[in-house]
C-alpha cells in the first residue's frame, strides 16, 4: 500500500512540474534583426572565451599530471597523474565544439549586423530623392 501511495505521489507531482509554464516567457517581445545580432555576437564572445579557457586549462592539467605521472615515486601520484592527464585531454576535446558554435555564433551575427547597414531606399535622411543616372549591358545574345 505504501508503494502505491509513493508512486501516485511521485506522478502526481512530476505531472505538475512539466505543466508549469515561465508568464515572462509570453510577455516577452521579439527582438529586433539588430539587438539579436548584438545577442549573437555577445555570446558567441563568451563561447570563445570559454573555449579558450577550456583549452589552455587542459593543455595546463595534461602537463602537470604527466610531470606528476613520471616524476612519482609511488602509486598514489602516478594515479593522480594519469588522471589528470585524462581531464587535461577530456577538456581540450571539449573546447572544439565550444569553438565552433561560437564561430556559428559569430556569423550569425554578422549577418544579421551586416544586413541592418543596408540602406533600404534610395532617399537621405531629409527625404529629399536621390537622382541617378545608369547604364544596362545585356549579357549573352
């Protein structure tokens, strides 16, 4: 009978914990080509510094634990250098993805910046029409 109640209970309350719902999420307006480039460009900075930190803290831990792997006189300090070894490569991989979704990050949001310089129309700011001369070369026949 207990097992029963506990796991109505648990279901009971895992059920409600998928169901809520953020109310910020739908007050929340869109944002611009402008301010999601500046988004874009802001993390893709943190990504890359992360992956920075990432790699240099690995290539730091793999030196250190293979001077602490050859240098041991007794198990103990091989076995932490070895395994300092494994987290300096495990974090050097990891900082490859880091890299690259902050290249990805980077281009999304010099496209999305590169597109909001665009001059929509051909008039200044005084909306004063620009006249304008030009020349068409047919290519081909």
């Amino acid at each position: 009978m207990k097992k029963l109640l506990l796991i109505c209970t648990l279901t009971c309350i895992i059920t409600n914990l998928n169901a809520q719902v953020n109310p910020d999420k739908h007050v929340q307006k869109p944002m611009t080509d402008l301010e999601l480039g500046h988004y874009y460009q802001q993390k893709g900075g943190n990504q890359k510094k992360i992956a920075w930190w990432l790699l240099g803290g690995g290539a730091g831990l793999l030196g250190a634990g293979v001077l602490l792997a050859f240098s041991a006189e007794n198990y103990g300090k091989f076995y932490a250098g070895s395994g300092a070894v494994v987290l300096g490569t495990v974090s050097m991989v990891a900082s490859i993805p880091v890299f690259i979704t902050g290249a990805k990050n980077n281009g999304r949001a010099n496209v999305l910046l590169r597109q909001s310089n665009v001059a929509i129309s051909m008039e200044s700011k005084r909306n004063i029409p620009i006249r304008s001369v030009g020349i068409g070369f047919t290519i081909g026949k």
